[in-house]
C-alpha cells in the first residue's frame, strides 16, 4: 500500500513573476495534481514557467466535494500543490477547508513562504508592525462596513484590509466618518506591479488624493489603518482604576503593562498615567 502524500500550499506572485521561489517552482512541477483557484488563470503561470502538471479547480463553490476527493488522491499516495489565483491560498482565498479536513486526517500539510499582499504591503507601510490585525474584505455595504470600521475606534494598533477598487473611495470616505478626517491610513497600489504606489497620510488628505484623479482608484489595494493615539486623558475610568490598584503591589512598568493587555491599550499611555498619579 502507498504512503500518504503531502499537501503543498504554494504562492504564487502577486504581480511580479519573479516572485515565485526555485522551491514553489519544484513543488509545482513535481506534484501530481495542482488544485487551482482558476485553472485557467493558472495554467498562464504554468504555461509561462513549462510546467505541465495536470490542474483541478478548488474554488469556494465546489471545496466541500473537491476536498473529499483529493483527500483519497492524498491517501492513495498523490501529491497535491494548492495554489490560488495570487498570493498566499487562504489568505482570503479558498483552501480552508482542504486543510482542516487533511489535518482531521492526518494527511501531512506542508506550507511554503511566499507572496502575500497584507505582509507586503504592512512591511513597507511605516505604520507600526509589532501588533496588528487582518481584517481581509470589508462588507460591501456602506452600513455593515461602518460598523466594522468603528471597532477600530480605540484599537491602537494596525488594521489591514483588502479593498475593490470600486470601493476604494466610499471607503475611505467612511474611514473619514467614522474614525476622524485625521487618522492616518496607507494606501498600496498595485504591489510589486509596474505601478506600484504607497499613499499615506491623514484618511482626508488621502480621500483628496483618490479624489483628485479617477485613475488613482484603478488596480489592487491594500489598505492599512493606524492605531487610534490615545492618550493618558482619554483612557477609561475603569483602566486608571484597575493601574491605580495594581501600583502598590508592582513596578509601575508592569503594572501599565497589565493593564494595556487587559484592556488592549498602549503600555506608553499607562506609563504615563501612572507617573502622573503619583505626583
Ligand atoms: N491570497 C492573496 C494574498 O495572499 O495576498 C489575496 C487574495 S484576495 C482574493 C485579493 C486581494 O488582495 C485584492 O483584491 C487586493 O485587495 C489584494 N491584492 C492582491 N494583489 C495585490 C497587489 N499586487 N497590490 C495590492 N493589493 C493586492
């Protein structure tokens, strides 16, 4: 009886075709079948790389049965390569259920490193990276998307989304609306493309900017929101009470540094409350 085959999750560019690694290119060439997002699509980066590896389609509409199947295929001692239209497969890509379901069975899952629009983008956005959330697709309606939009009002730290271009502007119009005209966002365009840009600055003074020029809201976008700034005057009552107990018993580092986990707040802004409280 064979051996149960490995699933590779394989990248592939998100614009640039050099972005796909010797050891994706191996993995693709190599594996029985590549499941695809689109095989179409992906045959044109095969096509370009004289990959003849044999495709299937697992896309959102058929990954229940799709899984079933190549799950047998993996067991019978198939190799399997996943691959989505660009990027990382389930970054806001099908695959999820392919995984779960090999992971439920013990069948080995294997992911290489690769493209990904969210880590490109964050990486070079200036805005802080330590912390952050992906938050993928906003809702395309103006209501349900607001909503989403005011939780990050005392967030304080990164949010990333992906955003249509046919959306780009309203959203960022209710980024306005909902968290200041002054909290600073960074638009990626077109990542790794020949048109790649970066726009960052204050949510109006990037409005302004989409506004200016109807080809600015064409292409691919990655949009990062930054913290809210709070500072030691709008932190909750609750907070400052909770720093006020902790400090007889803890250093006043530590004590900020309980409290900013508790209540998802910036450490700095304790600090500061609790020096202020002991004056
Ligand atoms: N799995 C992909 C990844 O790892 O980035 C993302 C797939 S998601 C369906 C596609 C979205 O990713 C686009 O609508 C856009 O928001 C973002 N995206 C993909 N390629 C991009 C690029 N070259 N520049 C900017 N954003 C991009």
């Amino acid at each position: 009886m064979s051996e149960t085959a490995t699933l590779y999750i394989v990248p592939t560019p998100i614009g640039n075709l050099e972005d796909i690694s010797p050891r994706a290119l191996e993995t693709l060439q190599n594996a029985n079948w590549i499941a695809a997002e689109d095989t179409r699509h992906t045959h044109r980066l095969l096509q370009h790389f004289s990959i003849s590896t044999r495709t299937l389609s697992l896309h959102e509409h058929n990954e229940d049965k799709r899984t079933a199947m190549l799950c047998q295929r993996l067991k019978s001692g198939e190799t399997v390569a996943l691959v989505s239209d660009a990027g990382t497969p389930l970054i806001s890509d099908p695959g999820f259920v392919l995984v779960r379901k090999c992971r439920e069975e013990g069948i080995p899952v294997v992911a290489l490193p690769g493209p990904c629009a969210a880590i490109t983008a964050l990486s070079a956005s200036g805005l802080p990276t330590d912390k952050f959330i992906f938050e993928g697709f906003l809702p395309p309606k103006t209501g349900p998307r607001k909503q989403v939009l005011e939780c990050l009002t005392e967030r304080p730290f990164t949010t990333v989304f992906y955003e249509a271009p046919r959306r780009v502007l309203e959203t960022v119009s209710d980024i306005c609306q909902t968290l200041g005209e002054s909290r600073r966002i960074v638009l990626a365009k077109e990542l790794t493309k020949t048109f790649e840009t970066y726009k960052d600055g204050a949510a109006i003074d990037v409005k302004h900017w989409l506004e200016a020029d109807a080809v600015r809201q064409k292409g691919e976008f990655v949009l990062m929101v930054g913290g809210a700034e709070i500072t030691p005057s709008e932190l909750s009552p609750e907070a400052l009470a909770l720093l006020a107990k902790l400090m007889p018993l803890l250093p006043l580092k530590k004590a900020a540094a309980v409290v900013a986990e508790h209540y998802n707040l910036k450490k700095n802004a304790l600090y500061q409350a609790g020096l202020d409280m002991e004056l």
